[in-house]
C-alpha cells in the first residue's frame, strides 16, 4: 500500500519502492520481461526491431539496449525517418560526395559513417519508402554503403536498431514494405509495451516526473491527493508514457501548493470517435463508412495522393472509391484522374 496522510499520498513512499533500470522506471511484469530482453539483446551486435504504440518510449529501450554493454563510450546515431524527406533521406543515412546533386558543394558523411563501431538508430522505420528499403536490405546484407555520387561503397561496422509504431507485417501485406526487409530487421524482436499494460508503475513513473519537473520549476511538491492517484490508475492512456508524462508537467507547472490535485491534474486525451452508425443495415453502414473515411482523409491530406497514404490503400483504390461515391468532397480538387 501507499502511504497516505489525510487523503494525500506520500510521493516519498512512492520514490523509496522505485526501480529504474537502464532509464527504465517500474516493477511490473511487464517491465521486467523488457529489462531481461534488453540485457540479453545487448551481449550481441544483431540487429533489432523494436516495436509499440506512440509513446512508450522506444527511443529509451534503443539507448539502453546500445549503453548496457561496452558500447556505451561508441556513436549512437538517432535518424528519424519519418521527419526527413524522401528526396533527403537517402543523402542523411548515406552521405554524398562533392558535385552528387544540385547544391552539393561539398562531401558529407552519412549517419552510417558517423555510427561506425556503434549503433544507428532508425525510427519509424515503416515510413521509409520502398526505393530506399531497397538500399537498406543490401546495408543490412552486405555491410557497405555507396554515398550519393560515388562510385565506392564503403564498408561500416554498425548495429542497426529500428522502431516503429506501425505493423510491419500488414504493410508487407500491403506491398508496402519489403518482406526480405523486414525478416533482416526481425532479428530479434522488442514488443515494448503500453502504459494500460503495466499499470501498477503508474505510481513510481508519477513520482518521477514530479521530481524532475519540481526540480526544473524550483517548486517542493511532496504529495498527491489520493483521488488523483485513482484517476491517474483509471485512465487508459492512449498516448501512454509521453501523454502521463506531459500530464504531470503540466500539473508542476501550475501548481501553487505542495500537493498536486485535481484542480491541476487534468486529462486532454482526444476523445474516441462516436461507433455510430447511420441503420441497421449493413451495406448502407458499409458504404457510409467508405464515405467518412474518404472525407476525413481528404480533409487531413496537404498533397496529391496523400490521402491514399493515409488510408492505407493505393491512389488507383482510391480512384475507384471517388468515382464509387462521387460527391465526396471534391472542393480540393481531388479526383479519381488527379491521383492516377
């Protein structure tokens, strides 16, 4: 049990029973099973896939399974693939020599350069293009690079750790990632996993995230009302570790009071979408389906063809589906002919 004096719990009886481990803070299950995979994934130099929702903290499950053993002192290079560019991403991992595009003045190293003898980190690896999975497969196979405009490759010593938060398996499915790709990848598989699912660290992470924040703000915050507590452990955390931790920053911050409480501890989670449907009749909830989706894909897409991407289909399949329920929503000028 925790302790609690007139309703408040202790944060020092919480902080006395925390663990952390390689960064990692819990005693759950859950997070036990993560710590064994990540020490006994470190001895080796093979390749690594780790994979979980949005903010369960992949990135510090890739740093510790590189820092455990002597590879600490070596490059750790973080690439996050989703945030550069197709047309760049190739010369970021890579590198480039002098004269290899328009604006190339000079030659660069690639990340797998600068990561030699450590770890490169691919984040958000599903979001790489085919092409370019291509050029990864054959790094992955033969442990060389070319940089953009060379006629050398080069040979790197480097362990690769890659993240995603989508499901691999249905985008080979989908045609949408190398299958060859991704059996190189799935060397040896880290299923990280949600906040729902270790629940009882919610506390320790709490006590945490107030002392650091406490400590950034200058403030002496020493309990939490009990009630609190309770709604955080009831809470289903859709944006996991990241949403509980921006949640209690935020409650740092605007506390005035050596207690948090519920006046600054709130949730702001978005909210599930209504299951409604329009009838009992299946086709007509089918097709009304198709319609929504195509709508609110199109609302959120800023270029051509990217509503496809966003719905998980090819830009042909969505042809069909905008000549199939034609009407919907063509004020953006979106067309089956635009997106051949």
């Amino acid at each position: 049990m925790l302790a609690s004096v007139n309703g408040r719990v202790l944060l020092s009886s919480i902080a006395g029973r925390r663990v952390e481990s390689h960064g990692i803070v819990g005693q759950s299950r859950a997070v036990a099973e993560l710590i064994r995979r990540i020490e006994l994934v470190s001895a080796t130099r093979s390749t690594v896939l780790i994979t979980g929702e949005t903010g369960t903290g992949k990135e510090l499950v890739a740093r510790a399974v590189h820092n455990f053993t002597g590879y600490r002192r070596l490059p750790f290079i973080k690439v996050n693939c989703a945030a550069i560019p197709d047309t760049l991403l190739e010369s970021e991992l890579f590198g480039h020599v002098r004269g290899a595009f328009t604006h190339a003045v000079g030659a660069r190293k690639g990340k797998f350069a600068l990561a030699h003898l450590g770890s490169i980190f691919l984040d958000e690896i599903g979001t790489m293009n085919v092409g370019l999975q291509a050029k990864l497969l054959r790094v992955l196979q033969e442990r060389e690079i070319e940089p953009l405009g060379s006629e050398r490759s080069e040979a790197v010593d480097v362990r690769v750790i890659a993240a995603t938060n989508r499901d691999l398996r249905q985008l080979v499915a989908d045609g949408r990632f190398q299958d060859d790709l991704f059996y190189r990848l799935h060397v040896i598989p880290i299923a990280v996993p949600p906040l729902r699912e270790r629940k009882d660290d919610i506390p320790m992470l709490t006590a945490h995230f107030v002392a650091k924040y406490a400590t950034r703000c200058g403030k002496t915050i020493d309990s939490i009302d009990e009630a609190v507590v309770s709604s955080l452990m009831e809470h289903r955390w859709p944006g996991n570790i990241r949403e509980l931790e921006n949640t209690i920053e935020r409650a740092v911050v605007l506390s005035s009071r050596p207690t948090l409480t519920a006046e600054v501890v709130t949730f702001d989670s978005v909210s599930p979408r209504s299951a409604d449907v329009p009838s009992l009749n299946i086709r007509e909830n089918v097709e009304w389906i198709e319609r929504e989706t195509i709508r609110r894909a199109l609302e959120l897409s800023a270029a051509k063809g990217e509503a496809a991407k966003l719905m998980g289909i090819s830009p042909r399949a969505l042809s069909y589906y905008l000549d199939k329920h034609q009407g919907v929503d063509r004020s953006r000028g979106y067309d089956a002919r635009s997106l051949e």
